[in-house]
C-alpha cells in the first residue's frame, strides 16, 4: 500500500476518500513506496490516548493570527483580566449592548477593507495565490493602521459574544487572514521560523487561525504561560448565599414544591401516628382508672357499712341481748300465747336502712386525677359535646361527675357513653380507622422484578425515594391544630449516609415553656432524613425561638436559627455546614463558593484529556528465507517404492417451496316466525297460628298468690292469584359470510451434486546404476536420502496515523443509577414477588399469630384475597335468669349456688349485681354474702327490714358454667339479678388468629410458589432464546448502556440540565388537537439538540466500569447482588463509578471549545480559537496530515505452509559440513547436562542422484483408483 501524505498542491491521486475529514489523499507525487513491493494489509487497527505536544504560542508560530498587544479595546473597562471565563463573556454581553459598531453589514466591510476581504476569500477558498497576491497581501500588511486594527478586533469580538450577523464576522476573519499572510510574507525566513512552521510559511499561513484573545476569552491574562485543563461553566457567577433560614429564594420553585409535597405526606402520616399513640395511651389509662374506680368503690363500700355497724351497734347489742333473754325462757311447756306476749314486750328494733351513694362509673373526678393532660385531651375531644370550641386546659374544674369546666368553657359527656365499655368500644373503632390509615400511607416495599430482553431484572420500586434529590435541602412546619396535637416535622434530603444524623440537639422557647431534645442516629432512608415528630404538645400557638443545631455521620455540623416561627407554614432551605458557611465569609479562591439553588460544582466530572490517535499496523513482505526441516525421504539402493494420496470433495444441495391457498364463500339467510304463549299460575297460602300463656306465683308474710292466665289464636289466610301472559314475535335472521381461501401448490426440487477427486502417485526407483564414474564399485546403486525444508517469509510491519481526534473524559458516579429509575415505573406490566408477612416492615410486621392483631391479619388477608371465618360481634351482655330464693329462717342459709350462662366463646370481663334481701325476724339483724367474680365475697349486711343496691365487679373473667354463691342469716328472701359485659374470650381469639394466620401464610407460600412458577419459566425461556438471541441481546445491553451513558454525559455538558433538557414543545392529548409549539424557543432547543448529537462521535464512545466500591457505602450491598446474564451489563449494574472517553468528530473541535468556555453554540462559519495554550496546541496538531508513518518500522518472521527439497539443484545452497541444520551453543556451559548438545553433525552430503532403470517396468498398477 501507498504512503498516505497530502500535498499542498492538487495533482492526481491513486487512493480516494476515507471516513475521516475530506479523505486520505495518497499522491503519486509523494509515494516513494517501491511498487515491486507493494502489497500491504492492514493487521490491526487501535487508538492511542496522550496529551497534545506543546505548541509554540508566540508570535513566531505563523499558525495563529494573534490581536496585537498594543492596541486599545472598547472592552478593556468592563472586562476585568481576574474574572473566571464566564464571568469575561457575562461582562462582555453587557457590554456589547452599548458597542457602536462601524461593521454592521457586510457591505460595511467590502467598503472599508476591499483588497485585504477579496484576497481573504482566496485564502478561505484555499486558492492557488500568484506572485501578484503577495505583493497585494504586503502592501495591505503596511497600509493598516492601529485604528483599523482596534475596528476589526472589536468588530470581531462583537459579533462572537451577540452572534448577530454571520457574513460581518466571516468577512472580518478574511480580512485578518489577508493582513496576517502580508505579513508573514515580508518576514526573512529564518532557521527558527523554519524549524517552528516548516519550510514553507506561506503554507502554514494559509492555515492560519484566527486567536480570540485570553484577556477576554478564557480564564486567565494573555501573558498566562501555564497550561491547563479548561473548566466549563454554565449559568451565572455564584452569589452568596442568604443566611436567613426563613427565605426560600435559596430554592428553584419546582424544589420548593417538591420538598412541601413530602413534607406534607410526612406530617399527615406523623399526625396519625400523634393521634394513634393518643388514643392507645387513653385507653391503657382509662384501663387502670376503671380498675381503679371499681376497687375504691368496693371499699367506700365496706367502709360506709363498716361505720353503718359501729354506729347502730350498741342499739343492735342491746337488742340482741332481749332476743336472747326471751329465747331462753323458752321451753317446750311454753305455750304459743306466751312466746307472743314476751316478744310483744318487746319494741322494734329501731335502726334506718344502710344507705350507699356513690360517683357515678364516668366521672370527670377520676379522669382529672388519673388521665395525663395529653389523654385528657383526647378525651374531651372524643366524648363531649366540646364541637371544636377554643378549650382552655391551663385551667380544669370537674363541676359534676359529667361536666368539666375548661377556662370560662363548660363540656358535658356525650348521654351515648355511660360505662366504660361504651367508651371503650369506641376507642377500639378508631384505632382501627387510624391503623387502617397507616396501612394505606406506608409502602410494602415490594421486591419487582422486569422482563427486559428475556431476562428478569430487579428494578427500584422505592416508592419513597425523592426524584431530583439536592443534597441538604430542608422542610420545616409547625403543625398546630385546635384540641389537638402540636409538633414539628423536619427533614432534609440525603444523597447517602455520609449526611445521615449523627446527633442532634432541639432548643425551644414556646408558649408553654422552654425545652430541649435530643435525637441520635437518624440514617438515610429514600433519600432523605425524617426526624421525628418534634416538641409534640409542648407549644400552642408561639413558638419564639426555635433552634435545631445537626452533627451529620460525616463530622459536619449545620445550625438552623428561627425567631418568630409561624403556626402551620412550611419552611425550606439548605443547612450550610460551618465549613461552607467560612468558605462563604471568607472565601480563599474567587469562583469556588457554589451557588445556592444551582449546587452545580463547575466542571464536575468533565475533562479534557488531548489528542486521539487512530493508528494502524500495516505490512507487506520482505522476503523469503529457508525454514526448519520438514520432511526427509530416504530411498534404498536398489529399491522400487510409491506412495499415492486422494483428495475427494463432495457437496450436495436439495431446495424445496410449498405454497397454499384457497378460496371458499358462503351466504346464509335465515327466517324465523314464532308464536308463544306463557301461563303462569300463582298460589299463596298464608296461615297464622298464636299461643300465649303467662303463670305468676309470689307470697307473702299472711298471704299467697297464684295467678294463671292462657290466650290462643287462630289466623288463616288464602290468597290465590292468577297470572296470563301472550306473548307473539317474529324473529328474521340474515347472515352473510364470505371466506376466502385460495390453494395453490408450488414445488420445486432442486438437487446439484458436486464432486472433485484429485489422485496424486509418487514412484521412487533405485534400481539403476550411477553413470558418472568407470569405478565398478561405485557404479552400484547408493542409498539416497531427500530433505524437504518449510519455506518462512519475513514481513515489514509500519504504523501510519489515520486520523486524529480530541477526547473529552467523564467521570460518572453511579451509572447504573438513571437506568434503575427509569425501571421503577410502569409496575403494572412487572413481575412482584409476594412479601412474606412474617418479614414485612413495621408497622405491618406479622411474625406469628400471637403478635398478630385483628387489624393486621384482615390487611394481609386482603392482600393475599384470604376469606377469614367472620367474627362475632366483640362486646355482647349476657342478662343472668333471675335468682329468688325464700330462706324462711333466722339461722344460716348456704351456701346456695347457680351456674351462671355466658355465651359459647366469650368471658364476662365486668357487670353488675342487683339485689334485694328481706329479713327473716324483726328481732334479729341479717347477714348476706355473694361471689365478686374475682376471688372473694360481697358483703350485703344490713339491720333493717331489708337491703337493695347494686355492686359492681371488673377485672373478672367469667366463663360459661361459673358458678354464683351466695349466703346469709335471718333470711326471708333473696333475689339477685346479675349482668355481665361479655368480650371474646382469649382462647377464641388465638384460635381464630392462628386459624387466619394460617390461611395467610398458606396463601402466601402459594403465591410465591406461583411467583418463582413464573420466573423460572422466564428464566428457562430467556435460556431458550439466549442461544439464537444472543447477540441481539447482546446489542440490546449495549445499546441501554450507552443512551445511559450518553445521558449522562450530556448532563454534565450542559451542567444546568434539568431546566434545559425535557421541555415541551407540544400540546394536545388526540390527534384533533395535537400542535406543535412554534417559536425561538424551538429553534435554540433544535439547535441544542443537533449540536450535542452531532459534534461528539457517541456511537464509538469508550468506557470503564468501576467497581461497586467507589459508590456510595449504602448501596454496595444492592450493588454487589446486582445480577445480569450478560457480564458486561452486569458490571454496568454493579458499578461504582464509569469512566467514559468521548471523541469530537472532525469539523467541530473548534465549535465545541467555543461552547465550552462560553455555554453559546456556534452559528456557522470559521470558528475562532480561543486563546488556550492547551487547546492551541490541539488545534496546530489536528492541522498536520493523516497517512505518515509513526516511527521505525519492524521485521517479523512467519512461518508458511510451503516445503522446498534441499538439493543443488533447486538454487539453495547446503553447507557441506552440515547437510542437516545444527545449532552450536555459544554457552554451552548454560545447559544442565552439556555432554547432551551437539557440535559435529552425523550426516555427510553425497552427490548421488535417483534414475530410472531405462524399462518400462513398474509395481504400480494399471488403474489407479481414487
């Protein structure tokens, strides 16, 4: 292959285009190749990454066309030489608002500067120049002035800021061009002009590019000697930032918005938590008060007795002391009329019935007492008729049992609660509505696994990670309701635990009083740290210092200060640390505070590396050299040998086609007439049948009633009903059916059968005499031995350069990561996997049936579509048969017992006894007793005539079959009637836990079951196909990696991407309606748009997968067990950072150095070079040629498949003294045993030659047969 050189000159060509630029151009003129050589290939193809050579940047490279240092600019004064590069073009933007210019038009330009533009325009045009032209280009060299020099450049750096006319600009880069070429051509060339631009500086010239100065373009002075890698930059100069917590201007809108939706999830889901936890402590404390009140009563009940006795002892002494004078006196010879007489001496124990009050089983003494503020809260929220009003609790007075007194405002208890169990009913309801809400507002967390390509990949189905995540923004909201919980929701966004909460410390002076609070340990979940609720009921309606003062996990610390807070506000901003906020105060280095609200750190990620050469290894031959040996023949004297091969090849090819088609119709009409009737006769008996009876027995001290009375009733009704109904229609079918089917059969055999034998025979014959010698002896046949050697060649191998590129480097963190949020949507078409609820997160954890609540298992039952046994109704009365017994003695009587009736499956857990006791004699005092249901007695003494009341019992657990004593003394009669509040029982409930929980875990297991069904079958599928798909799927992982990729680096490109990439220029949901918004907007996005897909080469991008390791620390684990089939992609999910290398494509290396340092696209045309060391010496290096050699070129030694015999007579020469090769060690002493190696050869070369017989007589036979 030919020398790949471009000639300056246009002369004819053996080679035509390349894909790179306007083409390699090898010219016969420069192609010193020798052509009896010239075949060449290429063995392989790669690019070699290094840094540009530096180029000469002064006046002496000819390349360049610099501003001259001498003169004055219109922007000298707004442009100051310390700015970064953007604040320089920002300046000169305003600036150029008030420029003047002279060069507004094209035609300006022709006018002012006509020979020096006609003579650019060659040069632009690339024309051959006469000697006429550079007198001209001198002539104009010495005619400019200073004035016009300051007109060009000004002009010049007016029209690259505002881009407002292109042909002015071209125009003025043709004039330059023109002026530069003048002078260099008035230039005495000089050993060191030669050696910096080559021989010809004319040509290097021609090339010659126009230099926008540093002091205006860049970072830097133009006197700036280092060289380094540009930064980009987008947006504006950073600002400092304002301290004041309560100002969100720190914040884009759509973050604000963002971070107040959270907010306000999470203080709705905090707030239910508040009003959970309220309504739990209210009842555990209202549990305690019951049992509290019950044993109280109890004893004021004993108590009251106990001092009933002590005060009417003595009289009852007394009397007692009579009853038993007279019981003494009598006898069995007393007579009837003087036991009579004795007792009629004796007056009526005159002592009042015992008498028991008491407050009443609600009563807002207790609730004062015993029920915290919080709970007393919640109750008079719940069961009085407070409405809403304005409560007062900083003053309470229970004014009654049902009234309670808050300031100047008075609640009453609702008439519907009366007992506990009322109350307690209620509050169960609401924990369960509360419970229920929970549920419904907290994740699954839900494992989702999605079809891509055949293979099932895991996606990120956290429904709490926040999009858009901007590392330290805060949400902060009193939330302060009336008669209801106050607190704080606070949290702030996380990008990883690094910026989790070490500890933090609350400080706070409210309404109420101050505090502080401590919290600790606060990790990163969903992106995002969420305190707890904070200061809960401790302010109502001020809070006047607030404090919140954080330690991140990374040794950070950030203060937030509030003075003044507002009730039900939301507050967002950044926490600063104390290390940004001293670097904000007392900055080191202009232009490193990041700005607030952008949080972009300039040049993140992006780097320019230098040069890309795309080298090739070519070769062609040198020559052919003797190789090792081959084979040898060796032929006996007198000796007829042959040998034959066959090489058989046989190729047979059978096509076949069938095709068929066929046609058929069919038509079908139908007509039906129908008559019908219907009769319906209908019956209807009714009958009625009543018996009543009803039987009343009671006594008396003198008299006894009995009392029976009947009732009987017969109804009987009949109804009989006749229905008819006639009913007529005509029904009319029509069918039309058409089917087209069309056979035809084509076949065709096609059958070619391709045979090719080749024979080959080799006869040796040395039976002959040697005819060069008279000596007998040495006439006989000789032994004669063949040495065949492999034949090598020697290949010259070049590399040539092909083409050249600059490379721009992104470093991105996470790659994976758009890809695993792209996955998290459309989770309708994904694959779940059930959640165990024996695992699940609190607060729907259901390890076992024990710790499982009603309200748990009927959510997971609906989860898993489980259909529970249905619950009997929880709270039941069971009203006791009554209990009447008639004693008739003054001595004891009992114990009498009755088996008390509680329904199946329930306990009495409290209830009530009624009683009514009357006494025996009216001489003596009576005694009773009865269960308490709870281990001891009820004592009902009294020394009247009788005793009624009610005790009541809690705490019990009565179940069916208990048994009620009761007893007493100088009893006539005795009633008792027993109510008890029933709940289920315990054993119930745990076997209809474990009976669901069962049932849930069941179907969960089959759920699963069915869930890894359908992943193997994927996965056996995705098997099936992987063989014929994979290259596809292969295709496919690339293709997913590199938009990821691409996505990336564009991002880091435009810097501020989320307010540029994405917008919309279209509206309308149906194709009536759809439009396309027309307008500049669309214009710069389109132009965006083409310039980012086309000025870098993102189909032949480079990229490196790092490890896991280099992400965040919390997502290594999800990172290790990220799987894939493809391993490739597999490390593209796995990793923790990629490098990415981006090549420009040739033609915009200058377009995108000009996006880069100003964030402006280029408008068409020459671009001019910004004044960057570094970048000037890219460009000089992407001006030299393509096609020249690189470096020395080498020999390499191949082995062929060739063989040559070793004999005179084929020209290859045989060292007598070796006919077989040796190889004599040079350091024998190397070798382990050197007695092995040889030095002298064994074979001797004879000059004896193998001839024919002169007959025609042979072994072989007549047919040969392959």
């Amino acid at each position: 292959m030919s020398t790949n050189n471009t000639s300056a000159k246009p002369t004819p060509f053996t080679v035509g285009k390349s894909f790179i630029g306007e083409g390699i151009i090898n010219y016969k003129s420069t192609n010193n190749m020798n052509t009896n050589n010239n075949a060449s290939q290429t063995l392989f193809r790669f690019v070699s990454l290094r840094n540009p050579q530096l180029t000469e940047t002064k006046i002496d490279n000819l390349g360049f066309i610099h501003r001259p240092t001498n003169i004055s600019s219109f922007f000298n004064r707004p442009v100051s030489e310390t700015d970064s590069a953007l604040a320089k073009f920002q300046s000169m933007e305003r600036a150029a608002k008030s420029f003047t210019t002279a060069l507004a038009k094209e035609s300006q330009v022709e006018i002012a500067f006509p020979e020096a533009l006609k003579l650019g325009r060659k040069i632009a045009k690339k024309e051959q120049l006469s000697d006429q032209d550079k007198d001209d280009s001198i002539a104009i060299y010495n005619s400019i002035t200073k004035e016009q020099y300051e007109s060009l450049w000004d002009n010049l750096m007016f029209q690259t800021v505002m881009q407002s006319d292109f042909y002015v600009k071209e125009a003025i880069i043709h004039v330059l061009k023109a002026i530069h070429l003048g002078y260099v051509h008035q230039l005495s060339p000089t050993d060191e002009l030669k050696k910096i631009n080559g021989e010809d500086l004319t040509a290097k010239a021609m090339e010659a590019k126009v230099v926008l100065p540093l002091r205006f373009f860049g970072d830097g002075t133009d006197n700036s000697a280092s060289i380094t890698n540009k930064q980009i930059t987008s947006g504006k100069q950073p600002e400092k930032p304002s301290t004041d917590p309560t100002s969100t201007q720190q914040l884009p809108v759509a973050i604000q918005e963002q971070l107040k939706t959270e907010g306000e999830k999470i203080s709705e889901l905090s707030g239910i938590n508040l009003e959970k936890q309220g309504l739990e402590k209210l009842k555990t404390e209202l549990e305690k008060t019951q049992k509290t009140y019950y044993k109280i009563k109890n004893k004021a009940y004993d108590a009251a007795y106990k001092e009933y006795l002590e005060k009417n002892q003595s009289q009852i002494d007394e009397y007692n002391r009579k009853l038993d004078e007279i019981e003494a006196k009598i006898t069995e010879e007393t007579s009837e009329e003087e036991i009579r007489a004795w007792y009629a001496e004796l007056d009526k124990l005159n002592v009042p019935p015992f008498t028991f009050e008491y407050r009443d089983e609600l009563n807002f003494e207790d609730f004062k007492a015993k029920l915290s503020l919080g709970s007393l809260k919640v109750f008079v929220t719940i069961f009085t008729d407070a409405n809403g009003r304005e409560l007062d609790f900083s003053s309470i007075n229970a004014i009654s049992d049902r009234q309670l007194q808050l300031g100047e405002v008075t609640v009453s208890i609702n008439e519907e609660f009366d007992t506990y169990t009322e109350i307690f009913e209620e509050l169960n309801e609401r924990l369960s509505i509360q419970t229920q809400f929970l549920f419904e507002r907290t994740s699954l967390n839900e494992r989702v696994y999605a079809n891509l390509g055949g293979v099932l990949i895991p996606v990120n189905n956290s429904g709490d990670t926040l999009p858009n995540t901007i590392s330290r923004t805060y949400y902060l909201k009193a939330n302060q309701q009336t008669n209801s919980n106050s607190y704080i929701t606070f949290y702030y966004q996380a990008e990883s635990n690094t910026w989790g909460t070490a500890s933090a410390k609350i400080y706070a002076a409210t309404d109420f009083g101050t505090y502080e609070e401590t919290y600790s340990n606060i990790s990163v979940s969903g992106n995002k740290v969420t305190f707890p609720s904070m200061l809960i009921n401790k302010f109502g309606k001020v809070i006047r210092t607030l404090r919140i003062k954080i330690f991140f996990n990374n040794g950070e610390e950030a203060n937030l200060d509030f003075s003044g807070f507002a009730m039900d506000e939301a507050y967002t901003g950044i926490l600063y640390t104390e290390r940004v906020k001293q670097e904000i105060e007392n900055p080191s280095e202009p232009g490193t505070t990041p700005k607030p609200g952008t949080f972009l750190p300039k040049n993140f990620g992006v780097k320019r590396l230098g040069i890309a050469d795309y080298l090739k290894v070519e070769q062609s031959i040198h020559a052919y050299v003797p190789g090792e040996v081959s084979n040898i023949e060796n032929v006996m004297a007198s000796e007829l040998r042959h040998k034959s091969s066959v090489s058989r090849d046989y190729s047979e090819i059978t096509d076949t086609t069938s095709e068929s088609i066929e046609t058929e119709k069919i038509s079908d009409t139908t007509k039906t007439d129908r008559n019908e009737m219907q009769t319906e006769v209908a019956k209807e008996i009714e009958k009625e049948q009543s018996i009543t009876a009803n039987t009343r027995f009671s006594y008396g001290a003198s008299k006894t009633f009995f009392e029976i009375g009947a009732g009987y009733a017969n109804n009987t009704a009949q109804h009989d009903s006749t229905r008819q109904a006639v009913a007529k229609s005509q029904e009319i079918t029509e069918r039309a059916m058409e089917r087209v089917l069309t056979k035809i059969n084509k076949e065709r055999v096609q059958k070619i059968i391709k045979e090719y034998t080749e024979t080959n025979v080799h006869e040796f014959d040395n039976r002959g005499k040697v005819t060069d010698t008279n000596t007998p002896d040495a006439a006989q046949p000789k032994h004669i031995t063949g040495v065949y050697r492999w034949v090598d060649k020697k290949m010259k191998n070049q590399i040539y350069n092909y083409g050249k590129r600059t490379m721009f480097e992104f470093m991105i963190p996470e790659p994976a990561r758009l890809h695993n949020l792209a996955t998290a949507s459309s989770l309708s078409t994904l694959l779940k996997e059930p959640v165990d609820p024996r695992k699940a997160p609190s607060p729907k954890t259901m390890a076992d049936s024990k710790s499982a609540t009603e309200d748990l298992i009927r959510y997971w039952a609906d989860i898993y579509q489980v259909q529970l046994t249905a619950l009997p109704s929880k709270n039941v009365t069971a009203k006791q048969p009554q209990i009447y017994e008639k004693p008739n003695t003054r001595d004891n009587s009992g114990p009498s017992t009755r088996l008390m009736q509680i329904p199946q499956n329930y306990v009495g857990k409290s209830g009530s006894i009624d009683f009514i006791l009357v006494r025996e004699s009216r001489f003596h005092n009576s005694e009773a007793y009865c269960t308490n249901f709870t281990g001891g007695d009820f004592p009902l003494n009294f020394g009247g005539s009788s005793n009624s009341g009610r005790r009541t019992f809690s705490g019990a657990y009565v179940k069916n079959d208990a048994v009620f004593s009761f007893r007493g003394r100088n009893l006539e009669s005795c009633e008792y009637n027993i109510i008890f509040n029933c709940e289920l029982s315990d054993e119930f409930m745990q076997v209809w836990r474990q009976e669901s929980f069962d049932a849930i875990i069941k179907a969960y297991e089959v759920a699963y079951a069915d869930f890894l069904t359908k992943q193997k079958e994927a996965e056996e599928k995705a098997k099936e196909e992987e063989a014929e798909n994979k290259e596809k799927l292969s295709n496919y992982y690339r293709d997913m990696e590199s938009v990821i990729l691409k996505h990336n680096c564009i991002a880091y490109l435009l810097q501020d991407y989320l307010n540029i990439l994405g917008q919309q220029f279209t509206t309308g949901d149906q194709m009536s309606n759809f439009q396309v918004i027309l307008g500049d907007k669309l214009e710069q996005y389109a132009a965006l748009a083409k310039f980012m897909e086309q000025a870098f080469e993102w189909s032949i991008m480079d990229y490196t997968f790092y490890p896991y390791y280099w992400a965040h620390r919390d997502e290594w684990q999800k990172m290790y067990l990220s799987q894939s089939t493809d391993p490739l992609f597999r490390s593209f999910l796995q990793s923790g950072m990629a490098r990415v290398i981006v090549t420009v494509k040739p033609g915009f290396e200058d377009a995108v150095q000009f996006f880069m340092t100003t964030g402006r696209i280029w408008n068409g045309g020459e671009v001019p070079v910004i004044g960057d060391p570094m970048y000037m010496s890219i460009v000089d290096e992407m001006r030299q040629p393509t096609g020249e050699a690189q470096g020395k070129f080498w020999i390499s030694r191949i082995p062929t498949t060739l063989t040559i015999l070793q004999a005179e007579s084929v020209g290859l020469k045989v060292d007598p003294n070796q006919p077989l090769p040796i190889f004599i060690e040079e350091y024998p002493e190397n070798c382990e045993n050197p007695k092995e190696l040889e030095t002298d050869t064994s074979f001797s070369l004879d000059y004896i030659r193998l001839e024919g017989t002169g007959d025609d007589k042979t072994t072989l036979p007549s047919t040969i047969v392959g």
